[in-house]
C-alpha cells in the first residue's frame, strides 16, 4: 500500500494536480439522481469547475432535475422510462454518454451528495502513483447527522477502515480504463453494485483504496422509521443477491451477511412464534434479541450511541430477512427488478 507521505499535496482549489490553474483535470463526474430538489443543486454547485466535464444521469425526476442539470452545464441523460431504474443502470449510462476514449478517470457521485473541497486532487493523485489501484475513495460523511438517529446510523456506516479494501460505495473516484475493462456496474442489480464491481476488479487484478482524506457530504434525510426499515431492507435483498452470484469460494461475497440474515430474521423468530400455540416456552427464544443487544453494545464501548447502534443493527436482521425473502420470491417467480426506494 503506497505511504500517504508520498500521495503530492492537494493544490488550492480550483487547480489540478497537473494541470494550470482554473484548468480541470481529466476527470468527467458522472452524477445519478431522481428527485433530489436543493440537494442535486449543491451537488453540481460542488462539482463546478472541479472537473472536466459533468454528466447528470436522470431516473424519472418530476422536480425539475433536468433543468436544474442543464443550467449547471452538465450533459444530461434520461433513463428510459420502459425499462426498470437502478443505480448501476444509471452509472453506465453516464459512462457511455462520455463516448469510447472518455476521460482517464470517472468520479461517481450520487445527487444527494456534495464534493468537500480537495478530494479530487488527492485522490487522483493517489491514483496516479499506484498504477494498480482501480479505485479510490474517502470518507463520507452525513451532513446532518443530528437531523436523526437514522442519519447517524448512517453516517457511522460510512467509517470504513482506512487502507486496501474490498469494496467502495456509491462515490469514488476510478480509473476509466479499469472500469471499462471489466464492464462497468451490473444493471440488474437493486443494491450492493458497488461491491459486486469492486469483487470483479479484484479478480482481474486491481485494488481498491480508501483514503484518508474527506470526499462526501451526503444527505441521507431518513427521518422515519419506516425509511430506515425499507433502506435495511434493500440491504437485505443486495445479500442474497450477492451471495447468489459470487458466494461461492473463495470470494464467499456476503454469504456471511446473508447467513445473519436468514438466522435472526427469519429462522428465530419462526422458531419462537411457530410453535407456541403448543408450546408457549418457545418464546423464550425472543430472548435472544435483547441478548445480542447488550452483547453488541458492551463490545462497541458500551456508550449512549453504541446501544442505539446495536437495537438497530438487532432490529435491523428482520428487515434483512424480509429483503432474504423479497428477493428468492422475485427470482422463483422471475420478477422484474425493481427500485426499492426509501426516500
């Protein structure tokens, strides 16, 4: 892993790594959103004079995004209303609108995001001295983290372990060649594209990279539990569908999470509530709920946030399995896929 000693300081802002000043880098940023109003506006607003170029890609927005787009100066692209929406879809279409060459590197940002200050610089460079990295990305953060506990939840999500990594998320900066090589995101999948991209870099022989250094702002606005329920149920569904096509060894992509799943949301409690009818003491085994919880949080510090953490990430397995479950039923009946939006 290269020293960050060796990553070149960040310029000032608005200049390149190599490039004169007020010139951007090659860098094309390609943003997806659907209804995301002030928050699309901020996201370009950050982006301006950043970057070489901007591609916004639209998934069926009513608010206006498009306008607000093209006033930004972004190339714009709208997702076929006939075929169904998701984010890797929506990915590749910004890619493609860039044309064959494109530029040396994509920064993917989603519209509820904003770029902080410096991050292109630092990441490019990064990039540009490990010839093996595909990708580089650095630590998001929820703009409004007191706004919720959800937003919380979110953004403790996001701190993700510093140094070679397995996978990134929905913002990164990649290499264009890299991408292209192994064929862009996967467009049927609902969720967990990202870490399904990054298996496949890896198996053709890239890294992937998080850097210390701030990239996103991002605006979860998850204000309802009913929110935080359906995004832990996508999770859900992005598990079984992971596992599905690489769980086998020796990447076992999220067998593990697909396991937890099925055991805590699904098979526990049928477990406990089956057979009670008969034999009530088998609820006794809800007991295990509250067990975990102290279990969790006594091992994440034992702190006000790490119990809330803990309830939610207990309370989460169900809301998994019901994902668990979504999915296989979409696959035995061959369903089409569909956004499972929380916003």
């Amino acid at each position: 892993m290269t020293d960050p000693a060796d990553i070149p300081a960040a310029p000032q802002a608005g200049q390149s790594a190599d490039t004169p000043a007020g010139q951007p880098a090659d860098i094309a940023a390609i943003v997806i959103g659907r209804n995301e109003g002030e928050r699309l506006v901020a996201c370009l607003a950050s982006l301006a004079g950043q970057v070489e170029q901007i591609v916004y890609v639209d998934s069926g927005s009513t608010d206006g995004s498009l306008a607000v787009a093209r006033a930004a100066g972004a190339r714009v692209v709208e997702l076929d209303l006939s075929q169904p929406f998701t984010a890797a879809r929506a990915r590749n279409a910004g890619r493609a609108r860039l044309g064959a060459q494109g530029p040396a590197y994509l920064q993917f940002i989603d519209g509820d995001c904003q770029m902080r200050e410096g991050w292109l610089a630092t990441a490019r460079a990064f990039l540009e001295i490990t010839p093996g990295a595909a990708v580089a990305c650095g630590r998001r953060r929820e703009r409004f983290v007191q706004a919720s506990i959800y937003n919380a939840l979110c953004d403790a999500e996001w701190d993700t372990p510093v140094g070679e990594a397995l996978a990134c998320g929905g913002d990164a900066l990649m290499r264009t060649a890299a991408f292209d090589r192994v064929g862009g995101f996967r467009e049927d999948l609902i969720a967990g594209e990202e870490p399904e991209l990054c298996l496949r870099l890896r198996q053709a022989g890239w890294s992937i990279h998080r850097l210390d250094a701030e990239m996103t702002w991002h605006d979860a606005a998850i204000t309802r539990f009913s929110q935080w329920w359906k995004r832990t149920k996508r999770a859900g569904h992005a598990f079984a569908e992971g596992a599905a096509l690489h769980g086998d060894p020796p990447e076992r992509h999220w067998v593990r999470e697909r396991n937890r799943a099925l055991a805590w949301g699904i098979v526990l409690p049928l477990a406990a509530v089956l057979p009670a009818l008969a034999w009530p003491p088998s609820l006794l085994l809800l007991l295990a709920y509250p067990a975990q919880v102290v279990r969790l949080a006594i091992r994440a510090g034992g702190t006000r946030f790490a119990w809330l953490q803990s309830a939610f990430t207990t309370l989460g397995k169900i809301a998994e399995g019901q994902g668990l479950l979504q999915y296989y039923r979409r696959r035995l009946l061959r369903g089409e896929v569909k956004l499972m939006e929380y916003k």
